[in-house]
C-alpha cells in the first residue's frame, strides 16, 4: 500500500511540474503581457482610485449584501496564506535571492489578468433573495460563452481544489507549526485536540454564511498583515545597514543568465514567476468568486481593489517575508543556505529578534492559515450553490465534508493532496484564461465606460445598455440594480445558458 501511495505521488508531481513548468506559467504570463498592453496598464495607472474604492459605501443595501472592502478582505484571506511564509523562503533558497525580483515583475504583470477576471465577474454577477451577490468563471462561463457544462467543470475542480485540498493542507501547516514546541505532537494526540478545536471555530464561521465569513476576514486579515509588516519593518530599520547588500543579492541574482541557462525549470527566473504568480492567484480563476460579492456601482472598481489584492499579497506580504529571509542570509549566509521553508523563516526572525519572534511566527502561521481556510471554503461555496443551486440539506452536507478534510489534513501529511490540488488549479487556471481571452474585451468596455464617466467628473455608474453589442447581465439593467425576487437565482441561472451572445460571434 505505502509503495502504490508513494508511486501515486511520484506519478502525479510529475503532472505537476510538466503542467505547471510548460504549459501554465507561460500562458498566466502571456495572458497578464497582452491585457497590461489592452488595458494600457490600468494595474498602474488607476492606483489611487484601488484605495478610494475601499471607503465606497454598498451601493445596494442587502440583508447580505457586502462592501467592496469586505469583498477585498476575504480574496486577500485566501491568497494570503502560509505559502507567504514558508513559501518565499522556498523559492529563496532553491533559486536564489534574485527570485524575489521576478516575484515583483510577476505581481505587477498579474495584476492586469486579476482586473480583467474580477471585472467580468461583476459584470455577470447574480443576485440572491436576501440581497447578496455570487458569481465567478463558472457563472461568467455559463452566461457569457453560453457553455454551462465548462462551468460546472471549473467548478468542480475549484471546489476539489479548495475546500479539500488546500484547506486541508493548510490545516496540516497549522498543526505541524507545532513541532517547535512539541517535537511528537503528531502521536500524542495534539494533533486531534488542534483538530476537533480548528473545526469548531470554522463551522462557527461558514455556517453563518458570506455575510459573517466578510465580517470575520476583515477583522482578520488586516490585524495579522499589519502586526506582520510591522515585525518586517522592525527587522529592516535596526538592520538598515545591511539593505544595499540585500538588493544586490535580489539583482545580481535576478540576472545570473548562466544559472538560467543551464536549467530553466529550476531556475530563478522560473521560481519567482511561479511564486508570484501563484501566492497572489492572478488569473487563476479563485479571486472572482470574491469580487463579485460586492455591491458596488460599476465592475470595474471592484476589479481596480482586486489588482491591489494582488499587490498587498506579493508586494507587500511576499516582500517582508524576502526582507526578512535576505537580511539573515547577507548576515549569516552559511546558516541561510543549510535551511529551506518554515525553518529559515524561523530562524531568520530569531537572529533578527529572537526567540519570541519564533513564537510570533508561530501566531502568524494559524491567523494566515485560518483567514485561508475561511477564503478558500468561500470559494468553494460559490461554486457548489452553482452546480446544485439552493438544496439546503446538500449545502449542510457539503460543510461537513469539508470539516472534515480540515480535520483530516491536522492528522495526516498531504503529500498526494498537494499535487491533486495543484492540479486541479492547473485545469482552473487553464479553463479560466481560455474564458477571459474570450470574454475580455467585455471587460475592457467597461473600463473605456468607467474611464469616460471619471474624465466627465463623474462618480461612474454602469448600465450594461451603455456598452454596445454587451450581452445580457441582470444585475446591470438599471442604475439601482433593483430586487431580482420576481425572478429567481436558480431560474436566472437556467436561462442564461440559452443565451446568444452576438458579440462573440
């Protein structure tokens, strides 16, 4: 048994590295290149309006409608996750410190994909009875290219994806963070207490619905960011002499061609695309499931305050995680080199404040992890109402079983989980981009709207009739977006499958 497990794991990390290393990096990337181009690389030429979005109150009041700053916090609870830790410390230490670099030219490339999912998401969002929002690929597929059974394929594949592979994964990170102060927690029955405590708490928080998962990750996910940068911060200034030795590492290394050149797939260049790329999700198909929660006036501004998402997680977070890394291997680079993932980490914010920056690292892995497991259940949420509308015993059913994978991955390596999940986001990430070629230049009317409304002075407001040739989107036909009641989420959802979209013929 152990033998066909570990040959299940082997065959599978194959899949892995040749979907991931041939085929999606270079497409994320190609299609990030061709709509910063589009959009004329709105990911940096609307960075103030990213930030005067978050203060736009709902534009429709809702039972359960949320802001589009409570949207922002829970698609930053999910990219924000221990990969942000351990994860750039891994690309660190296998490619070298110039990874960091790619990892920043990557944010800033994804971004544009991040603007362009998030706004079509918007834009074929649904409304509830109880005045929230749901929408994302599987609903931009289904109304937008006309193809419900690709929908229900991504869907799918997100919901084995996130709710039981990652989440699981996450869990397994939070408990094995343990093994510093409980070197056998695995046997003694830790890990099942970690467990059964972790699981009460989610289904506290996913039980009470999106509105209450917003309301959680917003209180989350800005305390543990901010007291994260701050130690970044504390740990850059008092050793501020040693930050010209560390961007020289990043550069230097960044453009060490021979390295490249003897093996691409490990190399550095390689290793912070894939980082950044794939700690933000730019273009991977996760975050529109998020941004088109939000009650706002026109896509496009929630699709701006998503691009920022991928900027506080790469930019930001990704960045203080390098800092810190860099600022131990410049010091001590012998003792850097011998470590990979959590204990480099570790032991970098030790030399930098000691032993209590282990235990804050420590604190930082189960806030980053539980804000994940929330986002990611979000996620799959979403989509799982997509394929089986509104079955209440169902939905109860489907967060048991995804307790129960948190449950499952306290107490059991996810090795085999790790590379299924990948996996599945290669065929997510795959379908995804295929959609947003197809359906973007929706997206990009809606930015020549926007952009028109704001050079006219004015606050902008979407119509879908205001777009020529725009296919139907409910949400859209009037400046109020008034209660859909009279036509309900399961009917709208059958009927936008007969839908014929002229403008993509």
């Amino acid at each position: 048994m152990a033998d066909i497990n570990q040959m299940l794991i082997d065959w599978t990390g194959e899949i892995d590295t040749f979907m991931y290393t041939y085929i999606l990096v270079i497409l994320l990337v190609a299609v990030g290149i061709y709509y910063t181009v589009r959009t004329k690389a709105v990911q940096i030429r609307y960075i103030k309006d990213m930030f005067t979005q978050l203060t736009e109150k709902k534009h429709v009041e809702g039972e359960k409608s949320i802001s589009s700053f409570q949207a922002l916090m829970v698609s930053t609870a999910s990219r924000v996750g221990t990969g942000n830790i351990a994860g750039i410390a891994t690309a660190i230490a296998t490619g070298g410190p110039g990874a960091v670099f790619w990892m920043w030219l990557m944010s800033i490339i994804g971004a544009a994909s991040a603007f362009i999912e998030s706004t079509l998401a918007q834009i074929y969002k649904i409304r509830g009875k109880e005045g929230e929002f749901r929408g994302g690929p599987a609903y931009y597929i289904q109304q937008g290219l006309g193809a419900r059974w690709l929908g229900i394929i991504f869907a799918v594949a997100l919901i084995l994806c996130f709710a039981f592979g990652f989440n699981g994964l996450q869990a397994f990170n939070m408990t094995s963070a343990l093994e510093y102060y409980i070197p056998d927690y695995a046997t003694n029955g830790t890990a099942v207490g970690v467990g059964i405590v972790l699981i009460v708490f989610t289904a506290f928080v996913i039980f009470g619905g999106a509105k209450r998962i917003s309301i959680i990750t917003s209180i989350i996910v800005p305390i543990m960011a901010i007291a994260y940068i701050l130690l970044a911060i504390w740990t850059t200034v008092t050793n501020i002499g040693e930050i010209p030795a560390v961007f020289s590492l990043i550069f230097t290394n960044a453009f060490d061609f021979q390295s490249i050149a003897g093996g691409f797939a490990g190399s550095v260049v390689m290793l912070g695309i894939k980082r950044g790329l794939f700690s933000n999700e730019a273009g991977m198909g996760s975050a529109p499931n998020a941004a088109a929660t939000a009650s706002v006036s026109h896509p496009v501004k929630q699709g701006l305050v998503q691009s920022l998402s991928v900027y506080i997680d790469t930019l930001l977070i990704c960045t203080c995680s390098a800092m810190m890394v860099l600022i131990f291997w410049v010091q001590d680079p012998a003792a850097a080199a011998a470590l990979n993932g959590m204990p480099l980490v570790q032991l970098a914010v030790n030399n930098s404040v000691g032993v209590v920056g282990i235990h804050f690292i420590t604190f930082a892995i189960f806030a980053f992890a539980f804000s994940s497991l929330i986002g990611n259940y979000f996620y799959a949420e979403t989509n799982f109402r997509y394929i089986f509308k509104n079955t209440k015993w169902g939905m109860v059913v489907f967060r048991v079983l995804c307790l129960a994978a948190i449950f499952y991955g306290c107490v059991n390596s996810f090795d085999l989980a790790w590379n299924l999940a990948d996996i599945f986001m290669g065929f997510m990430a795959i379908i995804n981009l295929i959609a947003i070629l197809l359906l973007g230049k929706w997206a990009l009317k809606a930015l020549d709207d926007y952009t028109a409304q704001r050079k006219a002075g004015k606050d902008p407001v979407f119509l879908a009739s205001s777009v020529p040739g725009m296919p139907p989107c409910e949400c859209w036909t009037t400046a109020d977006l008034p209660d859909f009641g009279v036509n309900p989420v399961e009917e709208y959802i059958e009927e936008a499958a007969n839908f014929d979209v002229e403008g993509l013929k």
